[in-house]
C-alpha cells in the first residue's frame, strides 16, 4: 500500500516575516520508517517544502493546489497530521481530496486531533479515520484494516462506520523509544535544501502541568528520553548520509534527567557534533550547562511564560524566577545562544503582571554579550488543558491572526472558524481581566518594538526609566488618543517616535533607519525579491531595486549605533545628533543580514526618487524637465543596476 503522510503548512509570521522552519516532520518520518518495515511504501509531502520551491502560493488556490499534488503522488491512503493554528488549511485540503477521489481513505493525527477527534469528525466527513497520540504501534493495524474498513480491534482509533462515530479504548505511547525505527529521514529533501542542521527526536512526555499547554495530552506524563547509545547512532547516522554535525534535539524538558543528559554528553563529546536543546531554568545548573556545553550544545531554549511571580503560581509554570539573570548569564559566558520566550493574555493577568513580564523583557536588553532572542506570543485556547476546561464557556471569536495562526485564503474560512469554535479553539481568546485589545497590541508591537535591536533600545528606554513596561504604555496611550486601531505595524511604530518626539529628532529617524533595514530582510525572506531582468543594450528603463531603500533627512545612523554597540552608556555628541543626511540602504548580495550604506547627493536622491514612481517608460526629455537635472549615463544606471540598486524592466528603452 502506498500511503502519502502530509505535514502542517506551519509558519511564524513576526514583524511581516514569514518563517517557515524546513525540517522533516519528526513524527511522520517515524511511521513511514515504520511502515516501510511492514513492506508498504511511504512517501512525505511537505507544504511548506513546496511554497519555498514556487510550487505552492498562500492563495486562494492553495488547498485545491495541495490536494492536487497530492493525488499526483498515486497514494493509497492519504495521512494528515495538523496543529490547531492552522488546522483549516488540513480541512479544507482533506475537503478536496475527497471530492476529487470519494473512495480515498483520509487520515488524521497530530494533538490536535487526538484530543478533538469525535467533534472532528462529527464536524468533517472528509476525514475517515483518527489515530491517536502516537501510532508508531497502531498504524500497521490501520493500514491492514483500511481494505475492509474494519476497525473494531485497532486501539486507540476514531472512526465513523454506517454513520456512527466509535473510539476505540487505548491512549498509545511507545514506553521504549529505543525500540522505534530510524526514522525515514531520506524521504525528505535534506540535499535539495542544503540542510546544515536536523532535527531529532530526542524524547516525550511531560510531567508538569502548566495550564495553558496541551504537550502532556498527546504525550502523556511521563517522560522518555532516549538512551545515549541510540541517540548516538540517529546522529552518526545522519552525519554519514549528509555530512550534518549540528542538530536540534526535540524534547521540551530535555534536562529533567539528569543522568541520561550527562550519559548523552559523554557518549558524544569526542563526536565533533553541535547541538540544541530547550530545557527549564530550574533543570539545568552551571555544572551541567558546563558538561552540556563541552559536548557540543550551543543553544538552549528557555520557555519562561511570565515574569510574574503571581501568573506563575497561577499557571502552575512554577519558576523560580530569582534563576532568570544568573541562568542567562552563565549560558551567555560559557558562549552559547539562548532563547528565552514569555506570553501573555492569560485570563487572570492583570496590569501588573504583564508589567512584569515586559520589564523582565526589558532586561534582556542589556544581555546581548552573546545572541540572546526573546519571544512574546500571544496565548491561544489550546485543546486538552486545564485553562481551556475552565473557560471553554466563555472563549470568543473576533478574526485576530496571530503570529502562528494560519490566514483565511477562502472565503468561508473564517466563516467555518467562527461556527466551529470547539475545533478550531486556537482561532478564538479566553475572556481576561485585562482588554483583547491590550493583549492584541502588546504583542503585535512587540514584534516592531524588536526590530529596532537591543542597543537602540536600551538607549530609548533611558527615556522610560529604563522601563519596556513604560514604552508600551506611552505607546498605547498615544495609540488610544487617536482611536488607532490595536493591531500594531511597523507604520504606527515609526509614527508613534515621529509624533512623541518629533520627526527631525534623532530616535525617530534611528528608528526608521532600524525598521527600514527589517524592511529589506522581510522582503529577501518573504521571496519578494524576483531575480532582476537582464537589460538588452541601449536599455535604460530601469526602477529603483527591491533590495533598496531611501531614507531622507535621518542623522549619521550607522555612526550613531556603532557608538550604542560599543557603549551602553554613550552620550552621542549633540552636533552628531543634529546633523542630517540622505541615505540609500542596500541589502547585500552576501546575505539576508548585511545591509550596507550610502550617503546621497541631491541629484542621486532626485534620480532614485524617481526611479522609485511607476511608470510605463523611462523618458529623457520628461526626467530633465520633471527633476532639473540631466538624466545620467546609459554606463552609470548600468553600474547601479550591477550592485543592486536599480533593477531594469527589461521591456523598454529610453525614450528621446
């Protein structure tokens, strides 16, 4: 049997960027290894693989277009797995699939849908089957039965059969990870990428029980790592098929044992390999971050939540929150990166409390000796906890997208979202002390707020006590006053700095310097960046480049943040401050993070300017007589066009 397993169109959209994290899917590569076992053939379709190659647009073509490429795969059986953030997309796919081929078994996994699966499938007669939790020991057993549709004595398994819906008994989890197959690693593109590092799946379970997460639903309470030796030989393994030595190793809690951790490091540590992991502050010490990182760890992931002392009572997160300074300072000193990641719109929030977590943000500020990145998301229902349980009554629905959600493409989306608040959980918002609104833009102008990098920042702040709590206030009173909507862009941002402070003042145009260079990173990542037309000879029809940008009037920036780099308490010179120039930027042809500068006279800023106006042709006479400036050189747009900062239209000449 040829079984094709689809994974989620997952995405993080932040600051405009969308971020697609191409990896394989941990848990769909282990049952096509599984499968293939069992003598049947397994293949995985990637979304998210197809969107990056072109193949795929998020338009409102997309699910008719996933469905399409599917089929063309000649599957068998159709296996999807979603979360719930973006679980419409998996509807809408499984939708076509069937109408195009009514007789095709559709089935689903994931969290999601283990813990929704009979209001799934009351809901969606696209889907036949669900497997629950993890399937790598029931899935043989579905496929031996999808035949006959014969499904009474497969554990752990929802179905509809003569119109009624049964679940059978079993919550399956593999006790002995070990036991598992290497996962089907070569049914992913790793070469066609140019992967550098994997993920792997290093362990399930979790023993706590904050409130707002759903990982202990699917995988259950008690925690599995794999043994060192195993973990060795998938890591061996993909560094002799690939050449990879950087991994990410996926388990939330991977440092609450001990023993196997440090088992792990000493099975590792002559291996030459880097590594991963996320872990919680109180599960790690400076002598095991020590041994971690002379093994080859150089990052960890902290989920802190809140700097509330009272939202961490309250969410059963339970940190000690006195470990946050020395924990990040210990894992920046021994040189590895870390990511630390807060929420907020719990239910029981209260000013104070996000006053916390924003100035506890607000300290990281000064910690960039070595990367450090900080997250603020904004929570979601999610299916399967105990934060749902007790508010599902009173969730709502106002259409908001958040940086996981997935967007309405078609038209009923959002209609079908709103009717099926149960299932599509992840879309609606718990009722909170505090306003939808504030929760909406704290998060939302954080995302810009970020952009403007740490030195900048730290450097604002002075102006606010050195408080982030204060700047967001100040923002959203400003925002208030003027009835500004609480969906914050980069637009309201360099606003809010032109408006408080004044347009010619210096932090609003550092400002728009630091957001205007996003800008040209958001469109290298979000492939807005169409390779240029080559331009025929006596062409000159040419439009200032996507990779550029002009900024008028903003002072000697570059300067200014080098001397902010260097010296957190540096004092610009009021006459570097005063003065102005025109700048272009230019995004790098050496990568997405290299920006380079250039001070404008004021006939190039008048000639790009120009070029910057649609227009159909590029005439001479029209130029001279618009700017009072000559047009330059045929040769001179040719060399600009060369470093990037002009492209042609490659359809026209000029004109006489």
């Amino acid at each position: 049997m040829r079984v094709v397993f689809v994974d989620n169109l997952l995405f993080e959209n932040a600051e405009g960027i969308r971020r697609y994290v191409l990896q394989p899917h941990l848990g769909l590569i282990s049952l096509i290894a599984v499968i293939e076992g069992g003598g049947h053939e397994g293949h995985l379709f990637d979304p998210k693989v197809e969107v990056t190659r072109g193949a795929l647009h998020l338009d409102e073509n997309l699910y008719r277009d996933m469905a399409r490429r599917i089929l063309r795969l000649q599957p068998d059986a159709v296996g999807l797995t979603s979360l719930g953030c973006n679980f419409i997309c998996t509807v809408k796919t499984a939708a076509y699939l069937k109408e195009a081929e009514p007789d095709l078994p559709i089935l689903l996994g994931g969290p999601h849908a283990s813990v929704l699966d009979r209001r799934i499938l009351e809901a969606f007669p696209q889907f036949d089957l669900i497997v629950r939790n993890e399937a790598e020991e029931t899935i043989l057993s579905v496929l031996e039965a999808l035949p006959k549709r014969t499904f009474i004595h497969v554990p752990g398994v929802s179905y509809r059969a003569a119109g009624v819906i049964h679940s059978n008994q079993g919550e399956p989890s593999i006790a002995d990870l070990d036991t598992l197959p290497l996962p089907a690693y070569h049914r992913f593109p790793v070469r066609e990428l140019g992967l550098t590092s994997l993920r792997v799946d290093a362990g399930r379970g979790c023993p706590f029980q904050c409130t707002f997460c759903s990982t202990a639903s699917f995988f259950g309470r008690k925690y599995r790592l794999k043994s060192a030796k195993r973990l060795r030989e998938e890591l061996d393994l993909l560094h002799a098929s690939y050449g990879i030595t950087d991994f990410a190793l996926t388990h939330d809690l991977f440092t609450v044992n001990r023993r196997k951790v440090l088992e792990f490091c000493d099975a590792i540590e002559e291996c030459g390999y880097t590594w991963k992991c996320s872990a919680r502050q109180d599960c790690v010490d400076e002598e095991l971050l020590r041994r971690m990182y002379a093994a080859g760890c150089r990052s960890i992931y902290y989920g802190i939540e809140t700097g509330s002392v009272r939202m961490q009572r309250i969410s059963k997160k339970r940190l000690d929150l006195s470990l946050f300074d020395r924990t990040i300072a210990f894992t920046q000193d021994l040189g590895m990166s870390a990511t630390v990641s807060f929420i907020s719109g719990y239910p029981e929030e209260e000013k104070s409390d996000q006053d916390d977590t924003l100035d506890l943000i607000g300290r990281c500020f000064e910690k960039d000796d070595a990367p450090l990145n900080v997250q603020l998301h904004l929570l979601t229902p999610e299916p399967g906890t105990e934060l749902l349980n007790q508010y599902e009554q009173s969730i709502s629905y106002d259409g908001h997208v958040s940086d996981f959600n997935f967007p309405s493409l078609e038209a009923d989306d959002g209609t079908i979202t709103e009717k099926n608040p149960r299932i599509f959980i992840n879309h609606h918002y718990f009722p909170s002390v505090l306003s939808r609104d504030r929760h909406v833009f704290v998060t939302t102008s954080y995302q810009f707020l970020y952009g403007l990098g740490f030195p900048l920042l730290r450097y604002i702040l002075r102006r606010f006590d050195g408080r982030f709590s204060n700047l967001i206030d100040s923002i959203d009173a400003w925002r208030l006053r003027g009835a500004r909507s609480a969906v914050c862009d980069q637009s309201a941002i360099l606003a809010y700095f032109g408006e408080t402070f004044g347009k010619s003042h210096h932090i609003a145009g550092l400002a728009k310097y630091m957001l205007s260079a996003t800008e040209l990173r958001r469109r290298a990542i979000n492939g807005l960046l169409a390779p240029t037309a080559e331009a025929e000879a006596g062409d000159c029809n040419y439009v200032l480049s996507k990779r550029a940008l002009i900024l008028r009037g903003v002072p000697d920036c570059q300067r200014i943040m080098s001397l902010l780099v260097h010296d957190r308490e540096a004092k610009p010179r009021p006459n570097l401050l005063r003065r102005r120039h025109d700048l272009l930027l230019r995004l790098s042809g050496s990568g997405m993070n290299a920006i380079e500068n250039f001070q404008l006279s004021p006939a190039s800023v008048v000639l790009l300017e120009y070029l910057s106006e649609p227009r159909d042709r590029l005439d001479k006479g029209a130029f001279e007589r618009d700017t009072g400036y000559p047009l330059p050189p045929v040769e001179f747009m040719r060399l600009l066009a060369a470093r990037g900062v002009l492209e042609s239209k490659g359809n026209a000449s000029l004109g006489a």
